[in-house]
C-alpha cells in the first residue's frame, strides 16, 4: 500500500471501493501506524480494536455482494475525545469523567458510521478543551508531529496531530475558539469550522447537557480539501427533532477556479501582531493566488475590530461558562483584585463573561447580530476574507501557571498567548464558516495555514476556496521521519 497513511479520505474509500485496497488492510496499516508512531506523539489515546476490525470485516463482505454502505465505505478514522463514542469514555480531559462510559454516540459519530466509516479511537484534548495546547492530567500530553517540542494545538490537536502524522484516514473536531482552526494551522492539516447550528453537535457535550452552546460548532479535519465537503455532507443537518421541520440545503460554490473568485484580504490588526515570516508565507500565498486571475484587494469590513474582539471573548466566556468552575472564577476575580486588570485585559473579559447577567448578554447579542449584518454587507461584494488563523507557527508546550499568563514569541517580543484569539472570534462571533488550509513551511521549518471566511452559509465556497489552493498552488505536505 503506497504511503495509504498519507492519502485523503476521498482517495482511501476510492481505493476501497475498487478493491485495490480491502478495509480490513487499511485498517491494520492505520493501527499499525498507531504503535509505531503513537508513543512519541500521544496523539491517539484510546483503541476500540476488535469493534474496528469487526466493522471492516464486515465492510468487505458487504463490498463482495455489491453493498456500498456509503461514501466513507471502509475509512479507518478517529474521532476527538470530546465525542461520545457508545462504549468509549468521553472525559473532556477531566478526572472526574474518567468512568463517563456513554452507551449512545454523538449524532455526528453515528452519520460518519453510517456512512460507511471505520472508527477505531479516539484522540487527544485538553482540560475541558480549554487551551490551544493539548495536555490533560488523565491522557497526557499530544505533541506537533512536526516538532515533538511544541504544541499540536488545541483543542482539536491529537485530530490534527493523528491526521499529519497518518494515523488515521479522517478527524472530526469542534470549535468555539479555534479548536478545528489553529490544530489544522500547527500540523499543517485542514480543518473547517462550519456555520454556526449547520452541523448538529448533539452527543459532544457534557454529561447532562442538552442546549446547544452559543458560538460553538464541531466539523472535519483532513489531509485533503474535498474531505472537508465529503465530511460536511455526512455530518451536516439538524438533529431529530429539527429535522421535523427543516432541512438543510447549502448553496453550492458557482466558482470552478481560482479565477472565478473575489478574495479580500487582511493579514493584520493592531488587536493581534502577526509573526513576519507568518505574514510573508501568507503575502506569497496571496500572490499566487493574484497572479491565478483571482479578483484580490487588501479590504475587510468597516467595523472597531477591537469591539468585535471584546463582544467575542465576553460571548465566548459566557457560553463556556457552564463547564467552568466556581473555584476558577473565584480565584480568576480575586486575582483581578490584586491586579492592574488593565494590564490583563482577557482575564479581566473572561472573569466579566463567566459573571454575565443575562441582560448584559442580550444587550451583547443583539450588538453580535449588527455585526453580522456588517459581515453580510461586505460578503454581498466579496466571497472569502482570507486572514491569518493564529498569530505564530506551533510554539513550545508551556503548562505552567495559568492560561492567561502564558506568553509566546511574536516577533522576538513576548505576547499572550491568549491575543491570537482575535483570529478565532473574527469568523466565531458571528457565525462564519472557515476553513484552515495549508498555506507552505515557514524558514523554521514548521507549517502554516490560512483562514478562508466566507459569508454566512457558504460553508461549500470555503470549502471550494481550499480545494482549489490545493489544486493550484499548496497542499498537504507529510512532516519529516513519519514515512
């Protein structure tokens, strides 16, 4: 099987199809690739071995009676340990889950299944998926496959970190902070954060859990662009009871190339410095893209950046407030006591979100919902913004002190590590569709990626903008060592 490990989704159920490749062999190459790799990466951190290789057995009988269960027919595949999986923990990195062994799996899960995957793991978050690091006090810590010293992001890493290493044929992550979009950036991979409510997240959640949280979505990660709209089709949709009354139907991307499409551009912000060899690879992507025939201009939207920023964190920590505990926020206010909370402005946001009264937070939506407006008045003219998605390559694991108070190196000058949220709540606040693509390596050797926002919806021209950057200029480049 030549390098199966490194090939899309799309490809490994073509390959399947066809019977060059039987999902027994695929799935044995995959868990092959797990013990051999895993140990050094702690990407993958639980195995449903005998379930899988029952399921692929039973994908080949299927395919030599002309049964075709779907168009994942046979993909090995993981899943973000935040999912329920029926008989599989979901702890969400937290010691008190580590029995929360669910006997039904998420929505999502099922639809992937029913489509003819093979899900044989599950793989790595952090505490409450609450970091752009991956580490928990339950399964550990997931490195960067491409520098075991650095993060693979959070809070999707062991997805990402799984997917550039070839561990696994497709991933499934979730996002309310970047948690698809800065693991796809880190490892080089791609990812897509869907419009907000398109893809049901019924099942990854917390126990006792049945609302929907505000801003959060879960969507794909992959090798390759067309997985992310082949795993859009299988997950998207309401659940049952949504079902009853709506149906999804997503416009489809008019554009057949690059040249077809209208690309604004932003590359900074003064809510976020952007690391200069980041921005460069970003600026030579760009010109690619320009000298494709694409309609490009340096533009965004007429609106305070820095508000958008402030509404965001506030938003994001109200709706993260429900799994955040009363000893955090307790000692988060009594720190802001003994500070210049100035100084510290996301702890000082994130204490005032986790506090909220309710009418604060309507008088915050409904400023949400103007700032959508202004998004859809720009995209009426414009179909992707194209942005940085963090505002670094991979840095260093650091798990000292708090989140907060962590720094990363951003043109030789400390910053928090907590600032590059801007890149996350720019597309999250108000419910845009991204997708991360790989944008080349930068002189340090590490992979960078772009964020491609389209307008409310168009989920299929985000995706399209990826597959046609991969078709054109830059695609999924294996990380060295993990042939």
């Amino acid at each position: 099987m030549d390098q199966l490990h490194f090939k899309s989704a799309v490809e490994i159920a073509r390959l399947i199809r066809e019977r060059e490749v039987r999902a027994t062999e695929a799935l044995e190459h995959f868990l092959a690739r797990v013990e051999k790799y895993n140990p050094n990466l702690n990407a993958v951190i639980w195995l449903d071995v005998g379930r899988a290789r029952e399921r692929a057995k039973a994908a080949d009988a299927a395919l030599a009676k002309g049964e075709v269960w779907g168009p994942l027919h046979g993909v090995p595949m993981t899943i973000k340990e935040s999912y329920n999986v029926a008989g599989s923990p979901t702890t969400w990195g937290d010691p008190k889950l580590a029995n929360n062994v669910t006997e039904t799996s998420a929505l999502a899960a099922e639809r992937l299944e029913k489509a003819g995957a093979v899900l044989f793991g599950k793989t790595n978050v952090p505490l409450m998926l609450a970091d752009w690091q991956s580490y928990n006090a339950i399964y550990g810590t997931t490195n960067n496959p491409w520098d075991v010293t650095r993060t693979p992001g959070g809070s999707s890493g062991g997805s990402a970190a799984a997917l550039a290493a070839g561990l696994t044929g497709l991933e499934a992550g979730s996002d309310i902070g970047g948690s698809i979009r800065n693991p796809a950036h880190y490892c080089g991979v791609f990812g897509l954060k869907p419009t907000w409510g398109v893809v049901s997240p019924k099942g990854q959640a917390l126990p006792g859990t049945h609302a929907d949280a505000d801003i959060s979505v879960v969507g794909p990660l992959a090798r390759g662009a067309a997985d992310l709209d082949l795993a859009l089709d299988v997950m998207a949709g309401p659940d049952k009871i949504d079902g009853v009354a709506w149906k999804l139907d997503l416009p489809p991307c008019g554009a057949r190339s690059l040249a077809d499409l209208r690309i604004a551009i932003k590359l900074r912000d003064p809510n976020c410095d952007v690391d200069a060899e980041y921005a460069d690879k970003l600026q030579a992507l760009v010109d690619a893209v320009a000298k494709r025939g694409a309609t490009v201009k340096e533009i965004e939207p007429k609106l305070d950046t820095a508000r958008l920023h402030e509404v965001y964190v506030l938003l994001l920590r109200a709706a993260t407030s429900v799994r955040t505990s009363e000893e955090d926020v307790k000692r988060w206010g009594q720190t802001l006591t003994e500070i210049d909370a100035a100084k510290e402005p996301y702890l000082n946001l994130t204490v005032r979100g986790n506090k909220l009264p309710h009418r604060d937070w309507l008088k915050l939506n409904n400023e949400r919902h103007g700032l959508r407006r202004a998004f859809a008045a720009f995209f009426a003219d414009w179909d992707i913004l194209l942005c940085p998605a963090a505002a670094s390559a991979a840095w260093p694991h650091d798990q000292e002190g708090e989140r907060w108070q962590r720094k990363i190196a951003v043109n030789g000058n400390p910053v928090a590590s907590t600032d590059q949220l801007f890149w996350a709540g720019y597309a999250s606040l108000v419910y845009l569709p991204a997708t991360v693509g790989p944008a080349g390596l930068v002189k340090s050797g590490l992979p960078v990626g772009y964020q491609a926002i389209a307008a409310s919806g168009r989920d299929k021209t985000a995706t399209a903008f990826s597959r046609f950057i991969e078709k054109e200029i830059v695609g999924f480049t294996p990380p060295p060592g993990f042939d």
